[in-house]
C-alpha cells in the first residue's frame, strides 16, 4: 500500500515529458540509451544539439521524484558524455 501511493505521487508530480523519458528507460531495463536516442524518441525531432542538456534536465527531475535509495533495486545511471541507463536488480 505505500509503495501504491508512493507511485501515484511520482506520476502525479511528473511533467509528461518526465513520465514518457522514464517509461522508455523502464521499457529498455539495463541497457544504456543514449542522449540521442531518448531526446529523439521523446520530442520526435532530430538532435540538433540539445539532446544532452534538455534530457539531463528531466532525467534530474525524475530523480527527485523518485527519491531511489540504494537498496531499491532500481538505479537510474549517468554513463558519461554518452546516456542513461536503468539498472534494475534483483533483491533478495
């Protein structure tokens, strides 16, 4: 149950841009996307330069959003000057 409102919360505080940027890194678990390719996917236009900025923008708010911990099992990566990735892990 608090988990349950913890995630209605995260959606309800997100812009839809936020929301859509992390529905695409949840979609693609453990795999690194690049700056490119989430600005592309997102805004539907080519990356004229922007990309890194405009989605390291959002990226930190959704990070405020979700507030992860450590031990969450879920973390949203910075891999420098190429993306992001989100690592889901398995806790036991």
């Amino acid at each position: 149950e608090p988990y349950r409102r913890q995630r209605q919360m995260c959606i309800r505080d997100s812009t839809k841009t936020e929301y859509d940027i992390f529905l695409y890194l949840l979609q693609n678990p453990n795999r690194v996307l690049t700056y490119t390719q989430i600005y592309e996917k997102i805004w539907k236009e080519p990356d004229y330069g922007e990309a890194r900025k405009l989605v390291g923008h959002h990226v930190q708010a959704i990070r405020r959003i979700l507030n992860l911990e450590k031990n969450s099992g879920i973390d949203l990566r910075c891999i420098r000057d190429v993306g992001y990735s989100l690592e889901l892990r398995l806790i036991v």
